[in-house]
C-alpha cells in the first residue's frame, strides 16, 4: 500500500475515532459550521445585500443544523462505545482500522472489539442497501417512463445506484474481514504479531 495513502487512512480512523468520543459542543461546531458556511456563501449570497444578515443567518442555521446531527448521532456514538468496550481511548484507532483492514490485532481485547466493531458496520451496511434501493427504483423508473424528463434524474438514477453498489461492497468486504479476525483467535499459541503480518 503507498504510505501516503495508509498515512491518510491512518488519520482517517483517528478522526472517527474522536468524533465517537469527542464532547457534544465540538461535535455541534464541526457539523453546524460547514452547513452555515454553505447556506451563507452558496445559497444567500445571490439574494441578500446585507453582509451581517448573511452572517448571522449562516451562523444561527449551522448552529441548528449541528445541534440537530449531534442529537441524531448521540445513540450510534453510544451503541459504538459499548462495542469498543474497556479497550483504552489510545487503541481505539487501531480498533477502528483493524475493523476495516490491515494485520489482525495481536491483542484478543483489541482484535474482539474489532469484530464487534466489524459486525455492526457490516449490518449498517446491508441496512443502507435495503433503505436506497426503493429510491434507486424510483429514479430508474422516472428516467424510463419520462425520457425527456429533466437531465437531474438521471444523475440522481446513477448516484442512487453507485450509492447501493458501495454498500453491497461495503457490506461483502466486511465480512471477508470478519472472517479474518475469526481465524485470528484459532491461530497456534506460540505465534507472536498481528495476523496478516510475519513474526
């Protein structure tokens, strides 16, 4: 794997590591502020005069916007801290990738949170392919029946069917990985060293 693209990955499952542990307030400013910024600069700014209207409109609507996500993700944030369970805060990067890819953790605590871990991503997975499907019907549908429809359609018909396509490979992929981390615990007693990586 090119180092810079593992380096990424790297920071990758810190970042998604802190969002899980990170205090409601920061969690609200990293959701709300991007949304604000976009509703100020890309959506107002053709329609409003006033720079300190714009502003405050941004600033009052990414802060509701964040307030509303940091709710919405409370319980996945819980249901996920009592997967990772008593591993300590400085493993649970390692967790998070180990869920994913990589050598199997050499630690049977680490190696059996990144299963629980795995196992939870692999049912939201399947879940999100069953819950995008009817929406990629529709948008297959729309484009069929109405040819000289609007061209957005189409777009949105091959977004929602690349959407699906992620998730099955998503939902498969984890499941040879939880294969991996299965086979891990039946290894011989005397091996030193994460799965996947030489003693």
């Amino acid at each position: 794997m090119n180092r810079s693209y593992a380096e990424l990955l790297g920071h990758w499952f810190g970042v998604r590591a802190y969002l899980n542990t990170a205090p409601r307030w920061i969690l609200c400013l990293l959701y709300g502020l991007p949304f604000g910024a976009i509703m100020s600069i890309g959506i107002l700014w053709d329609h409003w005069s006033d720079p300190l209207e714009i502003i405050l409109f941004g600033l009052v609507a990414g802060l509701l916007y964040g307030a509303l996500v940091t709710f919405a993700t409370e319980k996945p944030r819980r249901e996920v801290r009592a997967l990772i369970g008593e591993v300590p805060r400085d493993e649970w990067s390692t967790v998070f990738r180990a869920a994913r890819r990589g050598p199997a953790p050499a630690d049977p605590e680490l190696r059996a949170a990144a299963l629980r871990l795995n196992r939870h991503d692999a049912a939201k997975a399947r879940l999100g392919v069953w819950m995008t499907l009817p929406f990629v019907v529709l948008m297959i549908a729309a484009v069929v029946f109405k040819p000289d429809g609007r061209p957005q359609w189409s777009v949105l018909a091959v977004l929602a069917v690349v959407g699906v396509g992620y998730q099955w490979m998503s939902s498969r992929r984890l499941d040879r990985r939880a294969e991996l981390l299965t086979v891990a615990d039946d290894r011989p007693a005397d091996r030193t060293g994460p799965v996947g990586e030489r003693s």
